[in-house]
C-alpha cells in the first residue's frame, strides 16, 4: 500500500522541525546567557529539588555564622571587661598587703579608703557594661542592670506580671518570704480552665519558662474572690483575683511570671543566653557569662567581689589592720574567680573558631554540589550550539526550497 504525501503534510513536517531546531538552539543560547544548566524547573525537576536543598543548607550555614561572628563580638568583650576586672582587684589586693602591716598608719589607711572607693566604682561600671545595647553581665536578662551600688539586705520578690497576649482580665499579685539562694524568674502556665467551676489547673517554671515541673495541682477562682495558687516555689504564692467578673476569661495558655531576687548587689540571674551554631539541639551555644558567676558567691561563683571590696574599704575607714588582713584571701580568690570566667571565654571563643571553619568547609562543599548540578559546561554547550547551528540552517534552506518540489518540477 503507497501511502499518499500530500504538500500541506510536507510543509507541517518541516515547519515542525524547524521550530523544534529553534527551540532547542534558543535553550542553548539561554544556558550560554545564564551560564546555568537548569533555569527553571522543567528542565530538570530532580535536579531543581537537589539545587533548592543545597541553597537552603547554604543559607542555614550564612545565619549560623552571622550567630558565630556575634557570638565572637560579645566574648571578646566580655573577656575584655573581665580582665580589667581582674586588674582592678590586682590593685585592691596590693592596697590591703600595703595597708596590712603595722607600719601603717590610721592617716594612711583612711587615704587608701578613697583608692578602694574608686576601685569599687569602677568595678560597677565594669560589671553593668552593655555591648549592642545589651547588659553583657545580666545572664539571661539582657534588659535588666545587674549591679546595684548598694547591697539589697534580704531576699526579695517582684510585682507579679502578665504576659502579653493573655485573655485573662482579672488581678494577679505575688507574696509571701523568698527563701531561695539565687536570683530566679518563676512562670505559671494556665493548662486548663472550667469557666463554670472555675477550676484552674496550673504547669511551673523556675528558670524562666525554660523547663517546667506539671504540679498536677488546681486552684478556684470564685467570683468576687481571690485564690492563693499555693507555694510555687522558694516561698512564692501568686494570688488570682476576678475582680468581681462574671466572666474572668483566664484561658489555657495564660502565662504568669514574677522575678525573685536573693540578697546581695545582683539583679540578673544565672542563666545563660545562647544561639544555634549548627544543625541539631546539640549545637546550642551559650555565650554569655552571668555576673553570678563571675561577680558572686552564687551559682557558680565563690566571691561576693563587691561585698569584699566594701569590707576592706570599712575596714580601712576604721583602722582595722586585721580585718584588711582577712581581706586578702577572699580578694585572691575573686581574682581566680575572674580568671576562670577569662578562660571559659577563651574556651568558648576557641569552639567558635572551629565551629567557623566546619561551617566554612561545609558552605565549600555545598557550593561545589551546587556548581556541578547548576552549572552548565560553556565548552560543551557551545559545541552542541553550533551542531544546532547547522541543523537550523539545514531547516531553514529545506523551508525555503518547499514551495519547489511539486509534480511540475519532475515534468519539464
């Protein structure tokens, strides 16, 4: 069987191909332009999906060194400001030594108050220094200054406090006699609320909202009165009142805090502030230094620094020479304090730079992945534009020659 070709079948045929020939030399002709392999998803599905893996790796990598690099900011001053610090209490200690001895007198004594004095101030200024408009020594709460000029005598608790957001539109106050050893910030969380008890079950937090402890306890809020929730911890009790409310809308979710303060000069808390320097829970990295640590006989720390610094000041004012005398353990044991946090920024520093170099070896490899899928190869795709380059010409002169090849042409 012959089969017929007609000219409108000859004519689709080529225009077909030519078109087809076209295309593919305007793709390569994009890839020269672009200098990519892939420029959108139809050109490899698979290999787009590799690409946006390995760009959102990359950028992962960017953010955890933008942290590492302010990481490295903060401990560099921090070490900066604690080892002036430690000069300073080099000083205090050569003045107790000096002032120690029974050559000296009651006249010089009282004059080396003044010295100590000055010490103590620039201690202070020291301790509550701020870099990017954070307090470098207030653990984890940046905001608040750490060190008061005068010591706080006993414990105390803080006006109680709402967080925003909260539906609750009652009263909530804090009492009752702090009794523990350091600075804390306790939170309550609303787990559950019966609008027609008014039975409230309540999760505790003493570091912040970090951690919690479920108590599995409940207390009432009746209309037109108040409930203690009970002791919450180190003597705490925060009080819930409806003010007289039908409807006080405490809300699962609600949170609650109150900061409590130990006696001392301290007004931050232990914790520390940390950021991600990696993928996984594990490469949390905690880069400040609290001032309980370095400046207390809390937490971590040994030395009361300002408390021995103002006893030995007294004791100077009052012509104590035994009392200077005892002063001079506590002060070598502040100056070890100090050198010990020194080091632990140094220690941290150190795992930054290492963590930095991973990243770095990393981000390398990423954008080597990247190129070989991305990129495309100019000397390969040149060659093959210029093999479409005659196939197009081919098309274009068998386009031109189509209105020739009739019957007529077979018959003259």
């Amino acid at each position: 069987m012959v089969m017929r070709i007609s000219e409108n079948m000859k004519f689709n045929t080529i225009v077909d191909n030519m078109f087809k020939a076209e295309s593919d030399y305007n793709k390569l002709m994009e890839k020269i332009t672009s200098q990519k392999e892939i420029t959108k998803p139809s050109d490899d599905p698979i290999g787009m999906s590799r690409m946006l893996g390995f760009r959102k790796s990359m950028a992962s990598i960017e953010q955890y060194r933008r942290n590492i690099d302010g990481c490295e900011s903060w401990l560099t001053i921090t070490e900066s400001k604690l080892s002036a610090a430690g000069d300073l209490l080099i000083k205090a200690r050569e003045v107790a030594v000096a002032q120690s001895t029974a050559t000296a007198s009651a006249e010089m004594r009282s004059a080396e108050a003044g010295t100590v004095q000055q010490l103590i101030d620039e201690m202070l200024a020291l301790a509550n220094s701020k870099y990017d408009d954070r307090y470098l020594f207030s653990g984890a709460k940046p905001e608040e200054t750490p060190f008061s000029s005068s010591v706080r005598s006993v414990a105390e608790i803080g006006t109680a406090a709402a967080a925003d957001g909260n539906t609750f539109n009652g009263d909530v106050t804090s009492s009752g006699a702090y009794s523990g050893s350091v600075n804390k910030t306790y939170v309550v969380k609303i787990t559950a609320y019966d609008n027609g008890t008014g039975e409230a079950t309540y999760d505790v937090s003493d570091d912040g909202g970090e951690n919690w402890i479920s108590t599995e306890e409940t207390f009432v809020l009746p209309n037109g009165g108040s409930i203690d929730t009970g002791d919450i911890g180190d003597g705490i009790v925060l009080t819930f009142d409806d003010t007289g409310a039908a409807d006080p809308e405490l809300a699962a979710g609600d949170i609650f805090y109150v900061h409590a303060f130990a006696a001392g000069y301290y007004n931050g808390n232990g914790e520390e502030m940390s950021v991600n320097i990696g993928e996984g829970a594990e490469m949390s990295f905690a880069y400040s230094i609290s001032g309980e640590a370095a400046f207390t006989d809390k937490g971590d720390g040994n030395v009361e620094i300002f408390k021995v610094l103002n006893t030995l000041k007294d004791a100077l004012e009052n012509n104590e020479p035994d009392t200077i005398a005892a002063c001079l353990d506590d002060l070598k044991a502040a100056s070890d304090q100090i050198s010990k946090n020194i080091s632990e920024c140094g220690a941290r520093i150190n795992r930054l730079e290492i963590a930095e170099n991973n990243l770095a070896d990393l981000d390398l490899d990423l954008a080597e992945l990247l190129s070989k899928t991305e990129d495309a190869d100019i000397t390969e795709i040149i060659t093959r534009l210029a093999m479409k380059e005659i196939v197009l010409k081919a098309s274009y002169a068998a386009a031109s020659k189509i209105g020739n090849l009739t019957i007529l042409d077979f018959l003259r």
